[in-house]
C-alpha cells in the first residue's frame, strides 16, 4: 500500500529520489511522482525528440512540480550522450585523455553545461572518473580518460569544474571505481578482489581529487569490493559510503545511487532492499529510472524503514538535507529555451582544435543501442 502524502516520512523519502519515464510528454505517471514529492527526473534518448521539445518538456515538468525539482541527462560525450540532434558532438573521454590539457577538459565541460542548461537542465551525471585499467572492461572502455589514475583525477575534475563554471550540476561516477570489472553491473553484479593498498594507489585518487575540488556530486558503483565489504556492492555498503567516502576522503556532497533497476542489484535485492541498505549507508539519493511502479515501492520502502527503525531518523533528516542544499544550488527555474547557445561558433573552433590535437577528426560516435543508464 502506497503511505500516505502527509506522512512526513514519506514526503521526505520522495525527496530521495530521481526518476525516469516513459514518453516525450509529461506523462501522469510522472506527474503522480511528482505530486509525492521526487525530486529529481532523468532523461533518456526514448525522453528527446528535438533540442525544442526537450526545452518544453523540461519547462512542464518544472512548471507542474509543486516543490524543486532538477532534470538531469547523461552528456559524458562519445557514444553515452542522450542528446545529440542539435548538440555539439563531442568525442569519448578517451580521445580528450589522449590529448591531456586540462584546458581542453574544462572548455569541454564548459559548452557542455552551456548547452544543457539552454535546454533547461540542471544536472549532468559525469564525468567518469573510473580508470581504464582493464581491456575488457564492457561498460567503462573508452568512456574513461585513462588508464592512468592521476590522469583521469586531473582531467575529470577539470571537466567537472567547466560543467559547474555555467550553473549546472556535475557528478563523479563510478565510486569507488568500476574501471578494472570485466563485467557489467547493467547485467551482473560484479567482484574487485584488489587490496585495500591497490585500491588507494589507483581506484580511489580520482574521487579523493574530487572531493577535494568538492565538486558537486558522486555517483556510486554496483560493485562489490572485497578488501572492503565482502557481503555488500558498494551503494549498499556503510564501509564503503561512510567509512570510505565520507570519512576516509572526507566528502560532503550529494552521494546518488547509480540505477537500483540494474541487474547487479534488482536481482540480488530488489530495488527497496538495495534503497534500504543504500541509505543506512550513506547513500543520499536514488535512481530509479524507468519503472514508475518501483518507484512508488522505494518510497513507501524508505519511510517505513524510517519509521521501524530499520533506518534511523536522522540519517534520513540529513539525506532530505543534502537533496535540498543541492536544489537550491542547481535546479533552476523553468526557463525560456535559448537556441543560440547550442553549436556555438565557440564549440565547433573547440572541436576542430581538439581534431587538430588528435592528428584527425574525431570519429562520430553511434547511439548506445542498449539505452544503459549510467
């Protein structure tokens, strides 16, 4: 049974929560997640039609939330970028490792958040900050900077840094690091074996780097890391979130689950479970990003948690808290769509110099066909 809209828990756990949907509309089911209190709504390719449409979707949705609301896409660049039509086409993170200014990250960063927020969006879930240190890595690949940590530490918080320069929200994922899995957490649930020494040296340095650029959000990994937690993935693991995250690398900001409808832990746990056991270890925010069924689950799954015991009060209090000082920095009002910031003469002089820095034209990346999340 659904709790009810004026239980303050669940009022409060909604705000825990970003959602996606179905359509290119504002569809009832979202509104119906709106009216309990989400605060956040994600975009996919099945979401976009044209940059105009999305500005108008966007500006409904805005427009019909009764409480701040952001929007957020993954524009990483390469072959995970949602919007494309319109949008500067910029090359895998690969490719800018490969040139290695720094420079050139931030001013990547720079139009990237430019031509987000002309749409009306708030948050960009990237970059990645995992390093490329496995080949067969079939998630990560070429959507990581490098196979060299201080490398990836200093290019990620650089394009970070660009992204937040022009109001919009940036988010380091995935941590603690799902660049050495030779699995896939859309599908399975994966197993690091490194050490805790290994882990520090080369895992960890772009998140610590980050935290200390306090950039404005992380994303974590559905990963289990056994030197660490060997029962739990990471979103579920207080010995990751809090002892790790929180306290070792000292981070303070918003910390979002990635997809709880993702193999790794849907199968394992169910996204409520995995909400539950996220949240009591430190997790602040969750995805869930197609099914608006278990959506309405996880809420009601976090309030009576809160409201057993199972998840103590003030944990969610700070969460809700997190959520909310986040909104009031990034999500912004609804806004008129602003053409002429998409494909500037600025992102495409960027572009050629970034082919010139490559020695050839950076190749066109195809749409990711399996639509993954994050």
């Amino acid at each position: 049974m659904t709790a009810s809209s004026t239980d303050p828990s669940a009022q409060r756990a909604a705000r825990l929560l970003a959602v996606g949907f179905e359509g290119t509309d504002l569809s009832t089911e979202l509104m119906a997640l709106l009216d309990r209190g989400v605060s956040g709504v994600i975009l996919f390719s099945r979401n976009i039609e044209s940059p105009a449409q999305v500005a108008r979707l966007i500006c409904d949705i805005k427009n019909y939330a009764s409480q701040a609301v952001y929007v957020a896409v993954d524009q990483e660049g390469g072959a995970v970028a949602r919007l494309r039509t319109g949008f500067t086409r910029f090359p895998n993170m690969r490719a800018i490792g490969t040139i290695g200014a720094s420079d050139i990250a931030w001013q990547v960063g720079k139009i990237l958040g430019r031509e987000l927020r002309a749409v009306g969006i708030d948050v960009n879930f990237a970059p990645v900050l995992d390093v490329d240190t496995n080949p067969q890595n079939p998630v990560i690949g070429d959507r990581a900077f490098s196979s060299d940590a201080a490398e990836v530490a200093r290019l990620g918080v650089a394009l970070g840094q660009g992204i937040e320069s022009e109001g919009v929200a940036s988010c380091g994922k995935h941590f603690p690091g799902h660049g050495d899995t030779d699995q896939d957490s859309h599908l399975m649930l994966p197993v690091l074996r490194h050490d805790l020494a290994r882990l520090n040296e080369v895992e960890l340095v772009p998140f610590r780097a980050w935290a200390e650029a306090k950039l404005a959000s992380i994303m974590t990994a559905h990963v289990v890391f056994e030197a660490v937690d060997p029962v739990y993935p990471a979103t579920m693991s207080k010995r990751v979130m809090t002892d790790i995250l929180r306290k070792q690398l000292g981070y303070d900001g918003l910390v979002i689950s990635d997809d709880l409808e993702m193999k790794a832990v849907f199968d394992h746990y169910g996204a409520s479970e995995a909400a539950v056991l996220g949240l009591d270890a430190g997790v602040d925010h969750f995805l869930v990003c197609r099914s608006a069924q278990v959506a309405h689950l996880v809420i009601d799954a976090l309030a009576e948690a809160v409201a057993n015991g199972r998840v103590k009060v003030a944990r969610l209090l700070e969460a809700v808290a997190r959520v909310e000082a986040f909104l009031a920095r990034f999500a912004h009002v609804a806004a008129p769509f602003d053409e002429q910031a998409l494909a500037s003469a600025e992102a495409v002089e960027l572009l050629l110099k970034i082919d010139q820095m490559l020695g050839q034209p950076a190749l066109e990346q195809s749409c990711d066909p399996t639509e993954r999340h994050n």
